[in-house]
C-alpha cells in the first residue's frame, strides 16, 4: 500500500495502530532498498516474509501478471496450474531473449530483476569464497552442460581447435561434455604420489608438443574431486597455458566451499584461468539444475553467455536469489566454518574406524572435502564383497559413500576405454571407500554414518561369504 492508502485505513482503525503496521512494513522496504542499491548479499540473512514480499512485488512487474495485460504473442507465460504457478512465485517469463541469456526482457522487467540480482550475488558469493573474479553468471544446466557451452564457446575462438586435453578425473559428465561438444578427448593418466593420484604435467607437456598448441581447444582441470585423486595443480598448469596461449577451463564442481579449491583457482589466474564453472545445487545447497560459470575477462564470460541458445528457466536463478538472501553472508561463513571443522572431524572418526577393522585412513592432505579408507586388510575381501559393503551401507539409509573395487575391470564410455573406472586411475592397487565433509553436512551425520560403517564392517569380517550376510 502507498502513503494515501494507509491514510485511509486511519479511518477504520486507529492510527497509532496503522503507523505500527506501516513501520513493520518500511523494514521490509528498506532492506529491499539496500539490495537494490548494493546488490551484495546481505550481512545478515532475510526472513521468509521478507523474501516472499520481494518475490511477489517483482512478479506483478511480469507482463503475464498485469491485470489489464492482453497477450496475443506465442509465448505469453500463461500457466495452467495453480500450484505450477504460486510454485513459482508466479513467474513465467523465465530469464533472457532468444539471442542472450543475460538480456533483458522488454515483458518481464520482475524477472529480469532476478537474472541480474542473482548473478550479482553469485558474484559476491564467490569472492566472499576467495576468488575474486571479474563476472559470472547463472545459467539453467548442471555443471557438465554448462563446461560443454563454455567449450563451444571457446571453438568460435579458436576453430582449427580439435583436441581437450583432460586430467583424468573419473565422472562421466565430464567425458560427455568434451565428447558431446564435438571434440577428442585426450586423456592425461595421474601420477600416484603417496596415496595421492595428482596431476601428470609431463605428460600434458609432451601431448602439446605432440599435437600442437594451436590444435589445443583447452586443458580442462579439475578441482573439487573423490579421494585419493586430487585437485590438479592448477598454477603449473596455468603457466604452462600462458606459455603456450591454450585456454585453461576449471571445473570447480563443488570446490567453491573449500578453501583449498578457491585459493589454487586464485592463484592460477595470476597466470591463465578463462573459466571455472561450478555447481549451485553442491555449493550452495539449491536444488540440482544449475550452475555459475565465472572467470577473470568480463569480455569472455559475456561472450559465453551469448552462446546460449534462446531463453533460459529462471528457476535455478529463482532458487539461488532466495537461498543467499536467507543465508546472509553471516549465514553462509558461518557454514563454510562449519564444513572445515566437519571434515577434521570426519577425518578423526573414520581413521579411528579404520584402524579398528586393521585398515588406514588415505593420506590426501591435498583434497579438502572428499577422503578414503583402504579395503585392503578387510576379511571379506574379495571385488564382489568389496561392493556388498558399499550396499549394505546403502540399505542402512547412508548416501554419498564411493567403494572403488580394484578389479580392474573395462569399462567404455563415449568410445573412450578406461580401466577400473571410478578409481581416477587404471590400477590403484587396493579397493577403498570413500566418504565427503560437504556443506549442510551435520555432526548427527557423522555420527551416523561412523556408527552404521563400523556396524556393516563388524558384521562382514565375520563371514567371507556375502550370502551370509543379514540385512
């Protein structure tokens, strides 16, 4: 309501009472001014109510929520359902025009408010992480998607460009977006160091001499990884990008809540980063559909943007806008606090749980998030054993755990051969289950996760017979 109309509510009820509700409201307002004026997350996190204001004043600046509007257009963002339609705030329009995702839309200025708050926010969101990056934006596809627009995009600069050089990294997204974008894999082995799989940078320097720098779309690193590999050395590797002009693309999956992942993306752009691209639903806790391609050259990343094909959903910029506006920057320092202190305590907890069942704790002080136990010792320790642990731990309600047999069985993917698939490596020489600190993650889980292991573990060392087994 405006200034006249709370006057005219002062000849209904008391006025003393309408200036109370009209001072609860200006908070509301003021906090939206301040979003507006600074577009950085707030210090401290909104509540619903406030969100929910917000969300509904953008929404009647949409076209399709005018209540004289009248859409003779094909695409009028008419929605059918009710509750399609209040789930989504009443926005439909989504975000972009059909030649840029990061346009405005003449129909929907609500939702274009959305699309550029939000990619501001992420913005402020990665610096607070520790990259300070120049430009990013929200785009509606998971983080393999989006590494194969970033990949396309780079073709148009470089179109004799034939060849990704790539650390393997065992997850079949990443394959894919290389494979589906139109070009050849080249795969660069680890090295173990240690119980550590790390970055072969031998091997990428004889594949450029071989193939030639300028049949080199990009070297494709990883940071955010499963335990034993590793984040890749990303300062060698982006010398060696700045030495030879090859672009340098990051997959920073999940690596924005570690330190270690954003400290060494930030290192290497002081050499050669073009782009890192990360996941919102890993992150930031949203659900799965979207991701944050950011980098250091605003020219390059508007590029990317425009390489989108048509317009885009704004529900994953819709998800992200409310998620940082409800943590807050307190809120969302406070978790990432919470997730290092997490790990150490992960860390302590299946290392005693180890050693209990006569097996040890991985050694990988380079990877922050994920880590291993070996299977090696394990009574039941055949391949086909090895992987009932893995499901017995599943049937008791515990997710996210990796058990990597050694076997080194075959597996193709996307034409390409790799042997024991799922251990970054074709013979690691021992099977072993791995378990991540992420963020959200709680002390309950744990707790959890520690007491059901040690249960599942106790109880197979006491047949090697898996049939045996009792649920």
């Amino acid at each position: 309501m405006d200034k006249d109309s709370y006057t005219l509510c002062e000849k209904l009820v008391p006025k003393s009472y309408v200036q109370q509700g009209q001072n609860a409201k200006s908070i509301h307002q003021n906090q939206i001014r301040h979003l507006l004026e600074q577009r950085r997350i707030p210090e401290e996190g909104w509540d619903d109510q406030t969100i929910e204001l917000f969300l509904s004043e953008l929404a009647i600046m949409d076209s399709n929520n005018f209540p004289d509007n009248c859409g003779v257009g094909e695409r009028e963002a008419r929605i059918y359902s009710s509750l399609v339609s209040r789930r989504h705030f009443r926005l439909g329009h989504g975000i972009g025009r059909s030649g840029e995702i990061t346009a405005v839309q003449p129909k929907a200025a609500g939702s274009s408010l959305i699309m550029t708050l939000t990619n501001s926010l992420a913005l402020h969101a990665i610096r607070l992480s520790g990259i300070q990056a120049s430009s990013c934006f929200v785009v509606p596809m998971a983080t393999g998607m989006s590494v194969a627009l970033s990949l396309l995009s780079l073709r148009q600069r470089r179109p004799k460009a034939q060849y990704v050089l790539w650390p393997r990294i065992d997850q079949k997204s990443c394959i894919k977006s290389v494979v589906t974008s139109g070009f050849k894999l080249v795969v660069i082995e680890n090295v173990r160091e240690g119980d550590e799989l790390r970055t072969n940078l031998e091997e990428i320097q004889k594949k450029i001499e071989e193939l030639g720098a300028e049949n080199i779309l990009c070297i494709l690193t990883t940071t955010s990884c499963f335990a034993p590999r590793v984040p890749d050395r990303l300062e060698e590797i982006g010398e060696i990008c700045k030495s030879q002009d090859i672009p340098h693309v990051v997959n920073n999956a999940y690596g924005l809540q570690c330190s270690k992942c954003t400290h060494l993306i930030q290192q290497a752009s002081r050499s050669r980063v073009d782009v890192f691209v990360q996941s919102t639903d890993k992150n930031f806790m949203v659900p799965v559909g979207g991701s944050i391609i950011a980098g250091f050259d605003d020219q390059l990343i508007q590029h990317i943007s425009k390489c989108y094909p048509g317009r885009a959903s704004s529900s994953p910029s819709t998800d992200l806008l409310i998620t940082l506006l409800s943590m807050g920057v307190k809120g969302y320092k406070d978790l990432l606090k919470e997730r290092k202190t997490n790990y150490k305590t992960l860390q302590t907890r299946l290392g005693e749980c180890a050693q209990k069942h006569g097996e040890h704790l991985l050694s990988t002080p380079h990877n922050g998030i994920s880590m291993g136990m070996s299977l090696q010792t394990f009574q039941c320790n055949t391949e086909e054993n090895v992987t009932e642990l893995g499901s017995k731990l599943f049937t008791r309600l515990v997710s996210g755990t990796r058990v990597i047999p050694s076997d080194g069985k075959k597996s193709e993917i996307c034409g390409q051969t790799f042997s024991s698939f799922g251990a970054h490596c074709n013979e690691y020489g021992t099977p072993y289950l791995t378990a991540a600190a992420a963020i959200g993650m709680t002390s309950r889980d744990i707790d959890l996760f520690i007491s059901r292991l040690d249960k599942v573990m106790s109880k197979c060392a006491k047949t090697s017979d898996p049939k045996k087994l009792q649920s």
